[in-house]
C-alpha cells in the first residue's frame, strides 16, 4: 500500500525552484533512501513532506493508513539542542504533543508506549538520565524513540549517523534496518552515505538539479547516475 504519492513537484522559496520534476512514491515497508549534492534540494523536500512549507507546484498524496498523518521526524541536531536540558523520559514523551492537542497531561497508554520504545532501543536504563549528559548515539536513540512515539508506521530520518564514530554509525544503522524488516516500519532516510544507500535501501530518490531519479536499488545500479555515484570507489556525495 502507498504511504506518500508525490507528482512532478517543483520545490523552492519565493517561487524560485532548487528542485524540479520530482516524483515518487513511498509504500508500507520500503526503505526509500534520498541522496543529492549540496543545494540540490533535499532540505527543502524534507520540509515539504512535513507539511512545513507547500511545493511550487505538484501533488504530493497521504494515504489514510499513515498514523494521524504524521512522519515521525528525526532532525538534524544543532549544538543547542543537543545540550537540551530535559530528561531521557521528558523527550521521548515529547512525540505525542503533537497528538495530545491542549491535553496537558500524557494518557496511561501513551505513558506505556514510551517505556516500550525505550526498551525497544535499549535506552530504559537511561530514562531519569539528562539529556544534554548523553553521548551522541545515545541521544540519536533517544530522537528515534521519540520519532516512533508520533507515529507508528513511518520515520523520516535526516542524516541520522552525522558527526558518530563508526562503531556507533553501524550500531545506528542495524537498529534503523532492524525496525524496518523485523518491525515493519517504512523508512525514508536521507544520507550521504553511498555504501551505506547501496548495502541498505530498498529504493532511492536522488535529486539533481532541474531533475531526479526515483527507483529500486537494482535499477539505481543500473542508471547512469548510479553507476556514476556507486562505481570507482565513490562512497559519499558532498555535504
């Protein structure tokens, strides 16, 4: 089943395009990955699927089976948030706001829901700890925590493994992978990261100036962009 359906979009600020004739479609289960030089537009589509700001023009269609309409969003971070003075459980939590309206108070079950995403990261042991006192794959668990706490079928993730160490960027990337095909939640991940896209995506939406190329893995090997980006030992587009 289609989650996201988006139709030749043109994306950009004040009727100025960065991106043009993107189409795609996200289904249940898929692992979209989305890839693009700097300025290509991959910030800007990020903001568009979160409704934070509308296309120049195109369609982009929720289907009715994507929880509350919601992505769950895992941003990148800036030094100030990532010094965020709150606790593990405070944070995590913090992903039904969006749900819970002017209800000043979490419901038992989303309490309880919490706690099992927690231990679903295997970050309960941290729940009473600060945030700001964290190592970064630490609070990367926690965001992701929050993230699954505002929907329960799709996470939209922005550079997830920017500035880990490598131990921890694999880590990352096998607990991502593990809620994809043991849990079945869809994943659009964007990323920088070639080898990690070719070893982990089920599809990829690359964004080029004035153009994009959306399909599966095999036929993004195939592409001309593919074999440009994914041949020679090119691992990393520039961020």
């Amino acid at each position: 089943m289609e989650l996201i359906t988006c139709t030749d979009l043109t994306l950009g600020y004040e009727g100025k395009p960065v991106a043009e004739h993107v189409s795609f479609t996200v289904s249940e289960g898929d692992y979209l990955c989305i890839v693009g030089e700097n300025g290509s537009g991959k910030s800007t589509l990020v903001k568009t699927l979160l409704g934070l700001q509308q296309p120049i023009s195109g369609k982009i269609e929720k289907s009715g089976a994507l929880t509350g309409g919601v992505i769950g969003y895992l941003p990148q971070q800036t030094p100030v948030q990532r010094d965020f003075p709150a606790t593990v459980e405070e944070i995590v939590r913090s992903g039904f706001l969006a749900k819970s309206g002017l209800r000043p108070f979490y419901s038992h079950a989303e309490r309880q829901r919490a706690a099992e995403q927690m231990e679903r990261l295997g970050i309960a042991g941290l729940r009473k700890r600060c945030y700001r006192e964290l190592s970064g794959g630490q609070q990367q668990r926690v965001l992701l925590a929050r993230a699954l706490c505002a929907t329960g079928n799709l996470l939209l993730l922005d550079e997830p493994v920017a500035g880990l160490d490598p131990k921890v960027t694999q880590e990352m990337y096998d607990l991502i992978l593990r809620l994809n095909r043991e849990d079945g939640i869809t994943i659009i991940m964007v990323s920088h990261d070639i080898a990690a896209v070719l070893a982990y995506a089920s599809h990829v939406l690359h964004v080029l100036h004035g153009s994009a190329f959306f399909g599966t893995i095999g036929e993004y090997r195939e592409s001309e962009i593919g074999k440009l980006f994914s041949a020679g030992g090119v691992q990393c587009l520039q961020s």
